[in-house]
C-alpha cells in the first residue's frame, strides 16, 4: 500500500509536500514498470493533468516540468500504460498545451523547457518503436481531437524558438508517419506566406539551406521521409514535380528544391537530397520507371541529359565522400527491383568499367565505404537484370567480375558497408540523430535495403549459369502453378455464383409450378361443372324429343329449345376459350424461363439430372392424361350435340309431313330456314372445337421440351430434402443429448437428498407457487366478504 498512500500526497493542500511527492515518486518510476503500472492505475494520469492544468500549463513552474518528467517515466517503453492513458481519453487533454499566440518572442527557459517535455510525451506516444497498431490509433486520436493541426500551426508560426520548432517538426514527423489520413493533411498545410507555399515546400527549403542549423536540416528530413513513409500517393506527387508535363515555371517545387540541393556545393545538401528522392522511390515500382522521364538541363547549347545520368557523371568527377555515398544510396534504391531502370543504367558505356575501377583499386579507409557501395549498385545490375543488353548479360557481368576484380574480393569490397562503425547506428532508429555533418552517411532504410540484397548479390555473384537456368525455370513453373490456381479460384466463385443464382431461379420456378398445379385443379374441377350442366341439359331435351311426335308446335317449341341449347354451349365454348389462352400465356411465361435456365446451367448442371428422369415423366404424364381427358371430354360434347342436331332435322321432317296447305307450306320455310342458320353455327362451333383441339396438341409438346428442366429442378429439390433430413437428424441428436442431461440433473439430485441437502425440484417449486396463488385467493375472498 506505500505507493497508494504515495499518490495521497499529489492531493495534498500543503504544495511543499506535493512537490515532494512528486519528486519521490519520480525516482521510483525509474527504470521500474511493476511501480510504473501501479501509479498509472491510482489514478495518475488524472491527478497529474490535473496539477499541470491548475499551474498554467506550458507558462507553470517548475512544478509543470516535474509533472511532465513523471509522466515520461510512466508512459516511456510501458506498452501498457501507454494505452491506458489512450483509452482515458487522456491525449485530447494535450491539445490546449500547444496553443500559442501570434507574438512569440521572449519566451522564458521554463516555458521552452516545458514544451519541450510536452513534445516529448506526444512522442513517446507515436513512437516508430511502439507497436503498429498502437502508434495508429494514437495517430488517429491525435488527428480527431486537433492535435496533429495545433502542432502544424506552431510549426508555421513565427518568432518559436530554434530548439522548440525542430523538435515540434520532429513531433510530427513521427505523429504523420504511416497514415494515411494524417499524411494528407500535412500535405494540405500551407505555410502564412504570400503567395502561400505547401509547409513541404517551405520545410525543404530549410533542408537544402546551408545557413540552417545542422540539427533543424535532420528534423526536416526526418519529417520528409516519415510523410513519404507508406505513402504511395505522396510519392507520386513529389516525382510528379519533376516531370517535364508537371513542371511550373513560376513556382518553386519540392522536385526542384530536390534537384537543386542534389547537384549544390554543400556535400550536406547533397547527400540530404539523395536520401529525401530515395524516399520518393521506396517501395515503389511506377515511380522508378516515372523518374526514368525526367530531363536536366544542364548548360546553355547542350542537349538535355537525364537524371540518372547525371547522378553518374557527378560521381564519375571524384567529389566528396558524403556525396558519392548519398548518390550510391540513391542509385540503388532506384534501380533496386527495376529491371528497366538497369537496363537504363547499363546502356550508359561509362558506368560499368567506371564501377569495376572504382571496386578494384585499393583505397584508403575513407573510400572503404564507396567501394562497397559501388559493388553493391554493380550487383544490383547482375541481380535485377533481364539480359536485354548482349554485352552486359548476368552472364558477362559476372565474368567481368571474375576477371577485373575476383568474385572473393567483390564479396570481401561488398561486406565493407555492414562493417562500417555509422552503419549499425543507423540501423537502430529511424530518424537521422548524427553529432556532427560528417558522420552523416548512412539512412535506416538504406540499411535494411542492404540487409536484404547483401546475400542475395552474394549468391547471385557465385552461382553458375546451369543453376540460373534451373531457377528461372523453377521461377517460370511456379509462376505458371499460381496462374492456374487463380484461373481454377476465378473459376470456382463464378461457379458458386452461378449455382447460387440456379438455386433461386429453382426456388421461383417451384413456387410457379405450384401456381400451375393449382390452376389445373380449377380446371379440373370446372369441366366437372360443365359436365353436370351438360348432362342435365341433356335429359330436358330427351323429354322435349318425346312431345315433338304429338303435334306441329312442339316442332317449334324443340326448335326453342335446340336454340337454347346451342346459345349455352357457345358460352361454354366461349369460356373454354378464355381459359384456354390464360393457360397458353401460362406455360409460355415457363417456356421462357426454361429457356433461360436451360442456357444457362447447360455448363454446370450437365449430367445431373439422370436419376430423377422417370418419377418427373410420371408426372409429365399425368398432366398430358389430364389435358387428354379434357379433349375426350370436348369431342363427346361434339358427339352429343350432333345426335342432338340429327333428332332435330327428324322432327322437324315429321312435322312437315303430317302438314297440308298453303299454311303448312310456309311454316316449313320458316322452319328449313332456321335449320340452315343453326347449322351454319354448328359448322362454326366445329371449327372452333378442332382449332382447341390443334392448340392442345400443340401445348403438350411443349410441356414435353420442359422435362428436362424439370429433371434438373427435383435434382436440387432432391439436394434440399437431404440436406433438410440432415438438420433434423441433428436435432434429435441434440434431443437426446438434452435427454441424456436431465437424467444426469436428476441422479444428481437424488445424490444430494440422500447426502441431507435441500434441493428445490420443480414439483415442489410449482406446488408452492399453486399454494400462493390459493392463499392470495383466499384474501382477496375475505376482503370482498
């Protein structure tokens, strides 16, 4: 408990024991995490803030600066506490330290100290050491809640101290580096001045600037590289300022500041320039190929040479270390994994017998670091190299080696830069921290570049052409295996695609095939009717027939009759039409759906449906039985009505015999010339009958060309019912082992009332709840009484 009582003291009244406090608990958290994370969890965080805020913030005392140290000490290298203090919603208490006015001259030490420490702790935070993910959602919270844009206006402000704008520009570095989002709106930060410029134009104006403090140059570059650090598109905007389409004559650009520090006196410049367009290219095959565009001018009447040949020529004119060593770095990290960058660079007759020179001389200690270099960029062109050129094949670099320098001695010239002394301390962090200008040579990223092409370079260098064969032609059949592996994924997502999509066309044509079943039911049962009223029609006119044979007006009563009838049947015939097409426009909406399914899964579902072919005719054939019913049905109606025409013409014959005189004479006129009438519209009924007869036919051949996309749809029916006695046989087996479980629930139970212990079953838990609710009944009968 003494670190809890400890942290009682940061909330006493009395500001000498709080100060002390603070001081012990300072000592304490040194190089200790097992305390560190017991003051974080007492309530620290809070506490401290809070002292800070109560003393000015960043214009408090020496109390703010104590404070400030004790929070170093919890949050430096404790993954732990740092994320306590990220998810308290602690770094948006920071922003208001960073607030600064436009008049900021005459600040005193212990302001500058305090912001200094404050700059620290945001640091600490977002530090590249720091886990990823730990350092970008710290990222994030600071571009949420304003932080990210106070520290850029401080670092557009005018009059802040040298010491506190070069660790505000090393602050943003590190919050911007690797997001995305962060590293956009650096990009869109435009510096006070009129015109306004980019702060990326205005930063590296600094950097290429020989009259700048050495130390605010680094923080700069730093800066550019972390703003580049994973960023493609801010990649391409930097080369983008190079290209001749790009080129704006009245405005300054970071390509043209880059170009000028790369080819100025100042070595410092130089290697500063090299390092921020190494950046421009790292990781990033289009840009490599893009820089291969840009053209210098390089003095009044000569014709324009490119970049990468100029970087050879300053190298070719023997200047300083520093600068040789930036333009190695740049060169190979530009033609690094860019065959056409090689290619480039061997075209040139000059670079290769000026790298073999370079390698094979002995030198003094000084040019130890170039030589390797040089047989790094000369490895690099055998590594990386198509054999586009004939006279500078992988083949004949290597011989070249072997003859001018000796493959040992390369490989001895190569392991010079990992065993430089400012190599390994360069490896070790990202930023550039170096005590003095010329002791910088070496970039971190440099450094990994190296780590992962030293070997590499080294095999390539001592391998044989039979075994550069073998590879490529192990390269090339892995190659091939990948691309036939993606074509066979592509093949099967459009094959699950497409079964998907059968499946839900298969689910609409069976809800459809349900419709028609249901429709032929109607049909069904409405030709019953009709059959009923037929017959019943039938046995009225076969007693009107027996009244004709009595007398001449019963001739015309059956005529009335006949007409009657005729009259009911062309209604009938008129509603069977009807049906008849609503059925034709039916199965012709199927036939079009069949179509298209059988188009469709003629690929995938070919073969499929063999098995379920004869249950599927079964009931083809049911329903051509029933549409043949139905004609059968028809013609006897056509039957019948003939015998019905033909006991017509009898007794109308009949009647005329048994007549005499003028008067009989015209009423058998008016009767033949009602006959004719009625005939011509039996003739016309006919006609029509044999016209439904004909679509028929024809409509059972079509539901003949369905059978086969019918097969394939009680195929996946077929697929569904298993799969849905699968899902209940898993549920009985779920039943059971419930089962099982309440038997085990029960012996248990029996086990405790044996052992004495009370164990509430649900009987008795029911008979108590039934004895309440009789007893509640019970007062509410006595309350009403």
């Amino acid at each position: 408990m003494g670190v809890s009582r400890l942290m009682d003291l940061l909330a006493d009244s009395r500001e000498v024991i709080r100060n002390d406090g603070l001081l012990l608990l300072q000592q304490l958290t040194k190089s200790n995490a097992a305390i560190q994370k017991i003051v974080a969890f007492e309530n620290a965080f809070e506490r401290l803030l809070d002292i800070i805020t109560e003393e000015g913030s960043s214009d408090g005392g020496i109390v703010v600066e104590d404070c400030l140290l004790l929070l170093l000490n919890l949050l430096k290298n404790n993954s732990s506490n740092q994320n306590f203090f990220k998810e308290g919603s602690y770094i948006q208490r920071m922003k208001p330290w960073f607030e600064v006015g436009d008049d900021n001259s005459g600040w005193s030490a212990q302001k500058v100290t305090n912001l200094h420490l404050m700059l620290q702790l945001v640091r600490v935070m977002v530090s590249p050491v720091n886990s990823p993910g730990a350092s970008a959602s710290c990222q994030k919270s600071m571009y949420q809640c304003g932080l990210l844009q106070q520290l850029c206006t401080i670092l557009m402000a005018t009059g802040v101290p040298a010491d506190i704008l070069t660790e505000t520009i090393n602050t943003v570095s590190e919050v911007i580096r690797g997001s995305q989002v962060n590293q956009d709106y650096f990009a869109s930060v435009n510096a006070p001045s009129n015109p306004p410029r980019p702060a990326i134009v205005v930063l590296l104006m600094s950097m290429v600037n020989e009259r700048q403090p050495f130390v605010l140059r680094c923080a700069v570059l730093y800066c550019f590289q972390c703003f580049l650090y994973k960023n493609q598109k801010g990649q391409g905007e930097i080369v983008a300022t190079l290209l001749p389409s790009t080129i704006d004559a009245n405005s300054i650009s970071a390509g043209q500041l880059l170009c000028g520090g790369l080819f100025s006196a100042d070595s410092l410049s130089n290697w500063c320039a090299a390092v921020a367009l190494a950046h421009a290219l790292q990781d990033n095959l289009t840009q490599k190929e893009q820089l291969l565009r840009v053209q210098l001018a390089t003095s009044l009447g000569k014709p324009p040479v490119s970049l990468l040949q100029q970087c050879t020529n300053i190298l070719s004119q023997g200047s300083k270390v520093q600068t040789r060593v930036g333009l190695l770095m740049l060169l190979c990290t530009w033609i690094s994994n860019c065959p056409i960058a090689v290619t480039h660079f061997l075209h040139n007759q000059e670079n290769v017998p000026f790298l073999t020179a370079q390698i094979s001389e002995n030198l003094g200690e000084d040019e130890r670091l170039v030589q390797g270099l040089c047989a790094l960029l000369l490895g690099i062109c055998i590594y990386y190299n198509d054999n586009s050129l004939e006279n500078y094949t992988k083949e004949k670099l290597k011989q070249l080696i072997e003859k001018r320098i000796g493959k040992e001695n390369f490989v001895e010239k190569l392991g010079f830069i990992t065993k430089h002394e400012l190599y390994s301390r360069a490896a070790q962090k990202p930023q550039p921290v170096f005590p003095s200008p010329e002791q910088m040579l070496f970039d971190h990223e440099f450094t990994k570049l190296v780590k992962e092409l030293e070997g590499m370079i080294t095999k390539a260098v001592h391998k044989s052409s039979e075994e550069e064969k073998k590879e490529e032609e192990v390269k090339k059949t892995l190659e091939q295996h990948d691309n036939i592996v993606t074509q066979y994924k592509e093949l099967i997502r459009e094959q699950d695609a497409q079964i998907q999509e059968l499946k839900e066309q298969m689910s609409s044509m069976s809800s459809q095939n349900e419709q028609l079943q249901t429709t032929v039911t109607q049909q069904l049962s409405q030709i019953q009717q009709h059959k009923d009223q037929y017959n019943i029609l039938k046995l009225k006119l076969g007693k009107d027939n027996q009244s004709q044979s009595n007398s001449q007006g019963d001739a015309s009563q059956v005529n009335g009759l006949q007409t009657e009838e005729l009259t009911q049947l062309r209604e009938e015939v008129e509603e069977l039409r009807k049906q008849h097409t609503l059925l034709q426009t039916q199965l012709s909406d199927k036939d079009a759906l069949i179509s298209t399914l059988r188009s469709e899964t003629s690929q995938t579902a070919e073969g499929s449906a063999a098995s379920d072919n004869t249950e599927l005719l079964k009931e083809l054939e049911v329903l051509r039985s029933q549409i043949q019913s139905q004609s059968a049905e028809i013609n006897q109606m056509k039957t019948e009505r003939q015998e019905l025409l033909r006991r017509a013409d009898a007794a109308s014959s009949d009647a005329v015999g048994g007549s005499d005189g003028s008067s009989d004479a015209a009423k058998m006129a008016e009767l033949d010339s009602r006959l004719t009438a009625q005939m011509t519209e039996t003739e016309k009924v006919k006609e029509e009958a044999k016209r439904l007869s004909e679509s028929r036919a024809e409509l059972e051949q079509q539901l003949a060309s369905a059978n086969s996309t019918v097969a394939i749809l009680q195929t996946e029916k077929a697929k569904l019912q298993t799969e849905v006695q699968e899902s209940k046989k898993e549920q009985d087996d779920l039943l059971m082992l419930l089962a099982d479980q309440d038997q085990k629930i029960n012996s248990l139970k029996q086990r405790l009332k044996a052992l004495g212990e009370t164990v509430d079953d649900e009987d008795d838990l029911d008979a108590r709840d039934q004895t309440d609710d009789d007893d509640e009944e019970e007062d509410e009968d006595e309350d009403e009484e």
